[in-house]
C-alpha cells in the first residue's frame, strides 16, 4: 500500500540541498513531503514510536517534541491494571536486548482518564493504543472502554498473548484463532484496527493474510522473537522468566524480509519494525514495501531517536532528490 505532515526542515541542510539543485528543478524539490496517509489516519511523516518504549506519551514530552513525530503507541492496555513479571526483566545483549516486562500497565481505564487528557492538550498528535488480553472477551473489552474517549486514532493488537481458554496457545501462533481474535476485535472497534504480528510463527504471509481476512485495517511487524541468556558463572537464567523478547539491530536482517514478505503478500498497510536505529534502516523498510516505520529499542539507549530519524529522513530524501517519501515504499529494485 501507498502512505502520506511535514517537519521541519534542518536548515543547513536545506540551503546545501538549493545550493545543488539544478536550474530545471523545482525550488520546493528540496523540501520533500514526508506525509502519509493510511486506514483513515493522516501521519506527517512515516516515524511512529513503538509500543512499550514510548511509555504513554507523556513521559516523553520534556524530551521529545511529540508533534514532530508521526504518531506513537502507547504502552500495550488491559481491561486492568497489572504489574508485570518480577526482576530482572531486562538484559543487554550483543545488538539488542532481551525483555520480559509482562505487560505491566496501568490498564484502559486509568489510560483514559490520566493519561489521555493531557495527550488531547496537544496538537496534531497521532495517538495509537495498543491493546491486548488473555481472552477474546479481554481484548473486546479493553477497546470498548477506549471507544469511548477521544483522542485516539487507532487500535493496534497485540496477538502475542497467550489465550488462556485455550491452554495458554498464543493468539498469533494458531490462524484460526487469529482470524476469530482480529473479527471480534473488529466489530467491537470504532477505529481502525491495526494487528501486530508475532515472528515466531511458520509462516508470516499466512498470517498476515489471516488477519487481513478477518478485516485489519492494517498491519504492524515484526514484535520480539523468542530468546534468552544465561549467566554461566551462576548457572542461572538472566531474566527471572527465563525466555524473553529479543528486540534491537540485531533481529533487522529478518524483520526486514519479513515485512517484504507480508507488503507482498496484502492489500493492506504494513508498518515496519525492527532494529530501526537511523533514517537510512527507515528507508529500507519502505523499499521493502511499509507505509510506516516504527522505533522501538533505539529509544531506550536514546530517547530522542524517533526525532532524530525524522530529521534524518529529511535529510536523506534532499540528498537523493526524494520529492515524496511515498516514492520509496516497495521501491525494492530485485534483478
């Protein structure tokens, strides 16, 4: 699918651009058009803050300008508060790290009302919550009580839940209970509904076409594969649930064939994610076919990495004469 809310322009680099630019191109060649549009939602650029590093938005206003970004998921919600797995839940591996939060958040009801307020202060910030549960009835749940809040202009699903009717199988892993997960979710949503898939499944394809077929409005890919480490001095796990999500650089080389794989497989949107660090890692994954980008991992060793790609992608499309960021997605030029 095709994307379309300009930042601004780094001057220095702006004027090097005009210095170049050939009598025959147009002067506004230089100030590319970052927007894109996608499921109803209008972004002013492609960089969206991934879920679970952004905390709820707030967290981050004194560090980043929320506005200059093109949107940013929250931490994922529940129908209720929870508070989590016990440490250690974090480890710093070789390009990457190993997380098991265990979906701590201050659940749906306290997001709408202490969190969300100070959101809707704000200008032109897309607000996407993501949501999950351990039933189907969870999940309904927690989007009907986001449902009625303004402010939000998306749900993003979290399949990487284990149903725990179903003997703790997760959601994302089986098609069947995908496609009936994402059709519930669906009729109970008044936004548009994005799902995020799970890596650690057979085939992404037939699970971005399941979800597709269930009526997703979109797709977000990929969330964390499957890991752990070992402390061989203690002989101990390193963190305290003994596997993790693996996150960061490190899992790039196959987020990014996976996100080909699934733009090539859908009719729908597809955002991409993993080990995005720099606006050229961006770029890569809109050639290889998403309308969007989300930052996930940087933004713990720098929480200023979503604004700072944004610049950067400004930059790269003056450099090489992009006049439109939606020139690039599934630009991928094979043979």
């Amino acid at each position: 699918m095709r994307t379309s809310g300009v930042p601004d322009v780094n001057l220095c680099c702006y004027t090097r651009a005009m210095a170049t630019t050939t009598a025959t191109q147009p002067t506004s060649s230089a100030k590319p058009d970052l927007s894109v549009t996608f499921a109803g939602i209008h972004f002013k650029n492609p960089v969206i803050a991934a879920s679970g590093t952004f905390g709820y938005g707030v967290e981050f206003e004194d560090i980043v300008t929320l506005e200059k970004l093109g949107g940013f998921v929250t931490k994922g919600l529940s129908r209720e508060p929870m508070v989590g797995n016990p440490p250690p839940r974090l480890f710093e591996t070789a390009a990457g790290m190993l997380n098991s939060i265990g979906l701590q958040n201050i659940g749906a009801p306290a997001f709408v009302q202490e969190k969300l307020p100070k959101l809707r202060k704000k200008t032109n910030v897309v607000v996407i919550c993501n949501v999950f549960g351990y039933t189907r009835e969870d999940y309904m749940e927690s989007i009907r009580i986001l449902n009625e809040a303004e402010g939000i202009a998306a749900y993003e699903l979290n399949v990487s839940c284990p149903n725990t009717h179903e003997g703790g199988m997760v959601f994302g892993a089986n098609r069947t209970m995908l496609e009936e997960l994402v059709a519930n979710c669906k009729s109970a949503a008044r936004r548009p509904l994005i799902v995020k898939l799970s890596p650690n499944v057979t085939s992404i394809p037939a699970m971005a076409k399941a979800a597709e077929d269930a009526g997703a409005d979109a797709l977000s890919l990929v969330n964390t594969f499957v890991g752990m480490a070992v402390d061989a001095a203690t002989r101990k796990p390193r963190i305290s649930h003994v596997t993790a999500g693996l996150s960061g650089p490190a899992i790039k080389p196959i987020a990014l064939r996976m996100v080909y794989e699934a733009a090539h497989t859908v009719e729908i949107p597809v955002i991409g994610m993993g080990g995005i660090s720099t606006a050229e890692d961006a770029v890569e994954f809109l050639l290889a076919g998403a309308a969007a980008v989300q930052v996930g991992t940087a933004n713990f060793w720098d929480p200023c990495a979503t604004e700072k790609i944004v610049d950067g992608l400004q930059r790269w499309c003056v450099e090489h004469r992009v006049a439109r960021i939606t020139d690039l997605v599934g630009g991928l030029e094979i043979g």
